[in-house]
C-alpha cells in the first residue's frame, strides 16, 4: 500500500542513512533523557506521565534502526534507477537558495519589531525578486493588490490585531495607519 | 422529516439577513479555503467573537456553511499547490497535486467537486434522519477503547500511505505522535517537554504546524527549483471528469461516504482520519495500486468525498451531544456557550428551529457547492498561470496571518517557519509530512482514550483484545502494517 505521493524519492545505501540514523537516534535518546524530569508513577494513573512517550520514543528508535538495516541489507544490490528521483543537492544558485531560507525568517524576526504595515509589503517586493521576478512594475502592482487585500480583509474588516511594531518610530507609524484604517 | 425540513428552508429564506449570511459563509469558505496559507478554521476563528451579536441560530449556521465550503475549497490549494487548505485535505494531495503536474488539474478538481458535494449531501440526509439515534449507537458502541482502536487502525493506514517506504511513513507517523506528548500529559495534566514555557504547556497547535509543513516547505522547495531552473510550471486544463468516470468509482465513492460519515460521527476524530481511512481503503481495493501516488483520480475521489461526509457527520455528536469532532466543530460549541446554550440529547426539542436551520442550510450549501464548483473549476485552474515568484510572497503572508490570528501569538509564526524548514529535509528524503500531521492530531486523543481505558479496566492491555470493535480494528492494524512490509 506504500505510494510514490509527491515526495521525492531518496537514494540508495549512502552516507544519508547514516545520517538519519543518527538523528532519529540522538532525538530518541534526547526525549528519553528529558523525560526523566517528568518520570514516575502518578497518583490517578500508575504508568505515569512519561510512560507514552517513553513507548513512542523506543518505537522511534526500532523503526529508525530497522530502517538503517533494511538500506543496509539493500545496499548489496544495484540501485533502480528512479527518473523522479531528485536528491538533496544544489546545482549552484546557492546564493538565491540561502536567501529563500533567510528571508521567511527575517519576515517573521521583523513582525513584531517594525509591524505588520511595514515588514509585509517589503517581503512581498523582496521575495518576488528574490525567486527571480525581474518586472519590476509588475512585482510592485502585485504587491500592492496583495498588501491591499490582506488590510481589506484582516484590518478594516475583521479587526484582527495584527503586530503593530515594538520598535519606537515604526510602532508610530503602524498606529497611524490603523487609525486611519479604521 | 420533510415537514421540518420545509420548516427549516422558510425560516432561512424569510428572513434576508439569515439569507445573507449564509452566502457569506458560502462564498468565506470557498474564498479562505482557496487561498493557500489561510484556511476556514482561520476565519471561524476570526470570526467568532462577532457570533456574539448574531442569533445562535445564525451563529451555527454560519459555521456549519463555512465548515462545507471550506472542506470542500480546501481541496483546490491541495490540488493547485501541493498546500491542502485543511487537514482533512492532506490525502488529497497525493494524487491530486500528481494531476496538477500532468496538465490535469481541472479534472481533479472537478472530481473533488463532484464528490465533496456528493459527500456532503449523503451526510446531511443522514444527519437529518437519525441524529440522535446515530449519536447514541455510535457512542453505545465506541467506548475509549474501541477509540484507541480506531486512532491506531488510522495511524497504520496513515504510516503505509504518501512516503517512499514503510519505514519512513512509520517513522512519520511517530514523530508527529511525539510532537503530540509536548505540553500536558492526558492523565493528570503533568507538563511535558515544556522547558519551562507557558506557550508549550498548551503543546504545539496543529494549524501553524501545517502551515509550515505544507505551505512554508512548499514554497522553499519551489524556490530551490526556480534557482536551479529545474521548476516547469503546470500546463492547464479546463476538462471535467465525464459521467463515466463517476460511474466507474461508484463503488469506491459509495464507500467512502460510508467511511467519511462513519469517522465524522465518533467524537473527536472527524475527516482528517476520516480522508486518511478512505484513501488507503481506496489503495487496499483497487486493481491499479501502483498508480495511487502518481496522479490517480480514484485517490481524489475517496479522500475528497470522506472529508465532506464527515462534515454532516460530525454535528451529529455535536447537536445531539454536546460532543464537538474537531477544531472547527469545538468553535461551533464556543458558539453555543457564547449565547449560554449547550447542545445535548435535548436540543431538538428546545431548539428546533436552529437544528433544521441548520441541517437545512447544510444541504443547501453542499448542493450549492456543486454548482459554484463547476464554475471555480472552469476558473480556479488559472490561478496555475500566474508566475510562482509572485503567488509565493502572497502564501507566506497569508499563512503568517494564519498562523499569528489563531492566537495572536507570534510564537506561532516562529512554529510555522520551523516546521517549514523541517518539513523540506523531511520531504526531500522521502518522508511524509501528512503522516506527521495526523500523528500530531491524533497523538493526543489516542493517548486520552489509552489512558481512560486502562483506567477503566485496571491496566488490563487483553481489553484490547476482547471487545470485538477493538480487537477488529487492532487487527486490521496489524494486518495493514504486516501488508505494507510485505509490499515494500
């Protein structure tokens, strides 16, 4: 019953099971240790608080070990070679690739310091010219419909308090345009 | 029953504001479950204070609408973008995002149309005939340990379906049901893996979490393709499935109405189950396996009509016990507490006219989205043609105001992003991020009804094994995890 979904395939016996291994293992035996903070019977249910997840952890570590066998035992046999297959590598571009990362994440670090009204329409701007969208004209009418029809909907209809910035001057701005959204 | 029902269509049309409301919540859910990054549970809950002034006839109403369309939009983001618009839509995605690659996308939207309606309708009869008397054997017969039984047949399903191996979809499956331990143990509310944080006492809320895992990973894998100039964008078709086609899944479309009600009906476990039981009985049945995973329409077909039958399925306990399914059924309960009610075995007496209001409105909806949907197919495809540098910026902005409103946390933005980027490594090496959300659901539940039933039965693990649901549902477990290594 196992299917292909849209996942994409992995490789053959490499230095990735390692890997995978490892981090099954090291978060298995992290969550095992952590769970002694909250060990011990408890007085309405004698297997205590831990003993769930101590049986999801050991079942994580078997299926994790079993996993790194059966690729093992594989390992022996040619490799079926998978047209869908796309590994986890980059084919240069890696400046663009790290700054699609990057630049989720300083959107969501700059929200609730310079606000929602100001952080937003400059990720729009900035993501579409970091995938690679050169028509400038087009990029900022788009995020001009988009940025207006996030402040139609949330702000002015359904007054969902979105950050307002905890920085000084951007907060003061972000105040004044509620004001006048509202 | 068809004099109520007469009863419940006057009241609705008679009154303009009623009227009105429901065409809102029609077009709100079609339009936030349409829209990758937001979803209809982020309406509800943007909406719920305001259910305050309207009357809770109207309130429940209008959720229970925007729960039909919702559901049934959220197969369109599914379908377009590999991003379902709700967890009931996760096993759209395997079969429905393979279409939207071969050029096939209005074919499986329409599918999704056809059967979310056709689904919905089923239930809503259903709901309409025997709400209390479906209530009251389902709870008779599901106690916690039939329950259990239940989450575990689901999770071996799940495990076997949308990852490259067994073993990873087993793997998925366990770290969503550890994800699920972080917060407050079941028994006596024992704070685990909180690290001291008030936010994680609450343990990690499923909507960033999926946010991130399918709409942030999306984005990021896109945008890796895009630099590596390996994205071709999908060919669009304005194609809906014949009648043929229908008529060929009859007996897997009949089936997983069967299976969507069925799951909607026991609290607590609703269509994500529900989508996930369906699609892999699809798999068990058919002559063409290999096929589900590659763009099968048949895969469509059984989680999109599960997820809409479980709909009506799901306010069966709610009206006639009190008992909400799900995320969006417990915000209909916040709806009724607002306005100081409580539904049980009495409120199709006390409250007659809200019951076939909304049953009424239910049908309405369902019937509605069938042909609103054979509009959006002929049109939503063309979403497809808008270049993906400028529809991606749009998904993370509104998935960051999905995930921020829920709580007005932006813990929960944080959430999302880590779950995005820990869904791409888990993507790329094959994993399957439904897989994990449904661990992350059902982790929970699963261990509440363990924990009662070993209470109930004074640690007695047999008891699993001579109640006949339960023993029933273990087993076939059993078998589906003994199958799926043998297939592997």
């Amino acid at each position: 019953m196992v299917t292909g979904f849209n996942n994409s395939p992995g490789t053959s016996f490499d230095g990735r099971a390692f890997v995978e291994l490892a981090l099954w293992l090291t978060l298995a035996g992290g969550a095992w240790y952590l769970s002694g903070d909250f060990a011990g019977p408890l007085p309405g249910y004698e297997p205590g608080a831990a003993a769930w997840p101590r049986f999801i952890i050991l079942l994580l570590a078997t299926v994790a070990i079993l996993q790194f066998l059966s690729k093992f035992r594989k390992a022996g046999t040619p490799a079926v070679v998978d047209e869908a297959a796309d590994p986890l590598r980059f084919r240069g571009a890696g400046l663009q690739i790290a700054a699609t990362f990057l630049a989720p994440l300083a959107y969501g670090w700059l929200l609730p310091r310079v606000g929602h009204f100001i952080a937003t329409p400059i990720f729009l701007i900035a993501f579409a010219l970091i995938l690679g969208e050169r028509r400038i004209r087009l990029v900022l009418l788009t995020s001009a419909f988009v940025f207006a029809v996030v402040l139609g909907i949330f702000s002015a209809l359904f007054y969902v308090p979105l950050p307002e910035g905890s920085w000084p001057f951007f907060a003061e701005i972000s105040h004044q345009i509620m004001s006048w959204l509202r | 029953m068809l004099e109520n029902f007469i009863h419940g269509f006057l009241l609705m049309v008679s009154d303009p504001f009623t009227m009105l409301l429901f065409f809102a919540g029609l077009f709100g859910g079609l339009v936030f479950g349409a829209f990758p990054g937001v979803n209809s549970l982020t309406l509800c809950a943007i909406i719920l204070p305001f259910t305050a002034s309207l009357t809770p006839s109207d309130g429940i109403m209008l959720f229970s609408v925007i729960y039909c369309s919702g559901t049934y939009a959220g197969a369109v983001t599914a379908i377009l973008f590999n991003i379902p618009g709700s967890p009931e839509n996760a096993p759209t995605c395997f079969d429905g995002y393979p279409m939207t690659q071969q050029g096939k996308a209005s074919l499986a939207i329409g599918a999704a149309v056809t059967c979310s309606a056709l689904g919905g309708m089923f239930s809503a009869v259903v709901m309409m005939f025997a709400t209390p008397l479906v209530a009251d054997v389902a709870v008779r017969a599901f106690g916690q340990a039939e329950i259990f039984a239940l989450i575990f047949f689901g999770l071996t399903v799940a495990g076997t379906v949308g990852a490259k191996s067994v073993w990873k979809g087993w793997l998925s499956v366990l770290f969503g049901l550890f994800l699920a331990s972080v917060g407050t143990d079941a028994a006596e509310g024992v704070p685990r893996y909180t690290f001291g944080s008030y936010y994680l006492r609450a343990g990690i809320h499923f909507i960033p979490v999926i946010l991130g895992f399918f709409a942030v990973a999306e984005v990021l894998i896109q945008g890796q393709r895009i630099a590596e100039k390996l994205r071709v964008p999908p060919k669009v078709s304005v194609e809906f499935p014949s009648f043929l086609t229908f008529w060929r899944l009859r007996i897997a479309i009949v089936r997983s109405m069967l299976i969507g009600l069925f799951a909607g009906i026991l609290p607590g476990i609703g269509g994500t189950l529900g989508s996930f039981l369906s699609y892999g009985e699809a798999v068990r049945w058919s002559r063409n396996r290999e096929r589900f995973g590659k763009g099968e329409i048949e895969g469509v077909v059984a989680a999109e009509t599960a997820n809409n039958a479980a709909s009506g399925g799901a306010m069966i306990p709610l009206l006639a016990l009190g008992l909400p399914g799900g995320a969006l059924t417990a915000m209909m309960l916040g709806v009724f507490q607002i306005h100081g009610m409580e539904p049980g075995p009495s409120i199709m007496m006390t409250s007659k006219d809200l019951v076939w209001v909304t049953f009424v409105a239910m049908f309405m909806a369902n019937a509605l989205i069938f042909v609103l949907g054979y509009v959006e197919t002929k049109t939503t495809v063309h979403l497809l043609r808008i270049p993906f540098p400028l529809l991606a910026p749009a998904i993370l902005v509104l998935s960051t105001i999905g995930a921020y409103s829920l709580r007005n946390l932006i813990v929960d933005v944080w959430v999302m992003y880590i779950a995005g980027i820990a869904a791409y490594f888990l993507r790329k090496w094959g994993y399957s991020t439904a897989g994990v959300v449904l661990g992350i659901i059902l982790g929970y539940l699963g261990e509440s009804a363990f924990v009662k039933t070993m209470k109930l039965y004074e640690y007695d693990l047999s008891i699993f094994l001579t109640r006949p649901i339960s023993a029933s549902l273990i087993l076939l477990g059993l078998a589906t995890m003994v199958y799926g290594m043998v297939r592997r």
